[in-house]
C-alpha cells in the first residue's frame, strides 16, 4: 500500500513535533502533516523523546520500538531526528532546537507544533523563554476543547494577557481525540490494538507483544 506523503513548501518554516511517541496514533500521523501544510512548511521533522521531562517514569515501550512505530506511520516527506534518543536521560526540548538551529540556516524559521495541554504548562518547560526565541510554538487542540476556556486557561496558569498571545498560535485543524494512552490502554484490555492508530503500527503491537497487562 503506498503510503501518503506529506505537502511541503520549497521555502517556509521548519516544524518541529516532538513526544513520546508510545505508540503512534492516527493523530501523530495526520495532523503535523496538515499543520506543515497548513503552516507552508518545508520540512517536517518528528523527534522521539527518550525521556520527557513532563513524565518522568521511562516510556512503556522501548526507545527502538518507539522508533521503529513512528518510522512505520509517518507520512512520506516528514523527518524523525533521533538525537533525544541517542543521548539518553531527560528530553529537553530546548537541547533539540539548540542542536537543528545550528544546523539550519538563520534565515529559516522553526516552529514547535505542541497540543492544548503542553501550552498552558508551557512556562514550566526547561528554559521556555530560550524556546520561544528560537521556535514559536503552533497549538493543537485535543477533541472538542473549547478555544475560549484554553485560552481562560492559560491566563490562570501564566499570568493575565498571556492568552491573547497564544491565541495568534493556535492551529484550525480537525479534532482527532485520539490518545496514546487510550491505545495502550485498549490493548491492555483486549490484546489488540484499537482503530486509534495506523493499521502498520497496529501489526508492529501484535507482533512483538507489546502494552499487553
């Protein structure tokens, strides 16, 4: 089955996307491929975390699974950087960026594509105000979250105006509830995995047995 491929500019922003990836879902596939399009980005650049500082517990599965799923449902055209994976420990996002910045011309811009959640705790990431100068983030919203209440949300937690400004970032994208925690936990119950991710990655779950109780 040949696989669909992601519509990238020749010269817009590079997007970066970031998680644990543990799985893969149908969301991680499609929905950083319509942000790039959406954005005009000419790449599209996934980066498995070994470690999420936001989760401090080791992912359920192992870093060459994890790997080995996203390669399986990524869309052709998109990017997976290992380098979190390579070094091992806590995943700072900011070593990332710091790291493809060096890499990647000035004159191009970085953005980081992030979910609701991630943006009202994004004052507690590592070095966050290091982040927004060298990639502004882009937002997608999970299920049917009301933009208002986020936008109510983020002023609670950052400070009074602070949601205006992530209102300039927020993406208008198809709202796919898909979770991974979800996935993992259909599996745990059933032994198959649901429809929440690609079928490939689906095969990959049953073949090696994995998220099983």
């Amino acid at each position: 089955m040949q696989r669909l491929r992601v519509r990238l500019s020749s010269d817009g922003p590079v997007l970066i996307f970031g998680g644990s990836f543990d799985p893969p879902t149908q969301a991680h596939c499609e929905l950083p491929a319509l942000a790039a399009e959406q954005l005009g980005a000419s790449r599209l650049i996934y980066v498995p975390a070994a470690v999420s500082p936001h989760k401090t517990a080791s992912p359920p599965a192992s870093p060459a699974h994890r790997l080995e799923m996203l390669r399986l449902s990524v869309l052709e055209g998109a990017e997976i950087d290992t380098q979190e994976l390579d070094r091992e420990g806590v995943s700072y996002m900011i070593d990332t960026l710091e790291s493809l910045r060096a890499d990647i011309s000035s004159r191009i811009a970085m953005r980081l594509l992030i979910g609701t959640d991630q943006a009202v705790a994004f004052h507690r990431w590592h070095r966050w105000q290091d982040i927004l100068a060298i990639a502004q983030p882009v937002v997608m919203r999970r299920g049917s979250q009301d933009i208002e209440l986020l936008l109510r949300d983020i002023d609670l937690a950052q400070g009074s105006g602070q949601g205006d400004r992530w209102r300039e970032w927020l993406l208008d994208l198809p709202q796919m509830p898909q979770s991974s925690t979800a996935a993992r936990d259909q599996v745990a119950a059933s032994s198959k995995a649901s429809h929440d991710v690609p079928p490939l990655v689906a095969d990959y779950i049953a073949a090696n047995g994995l998220y099983k109780s």
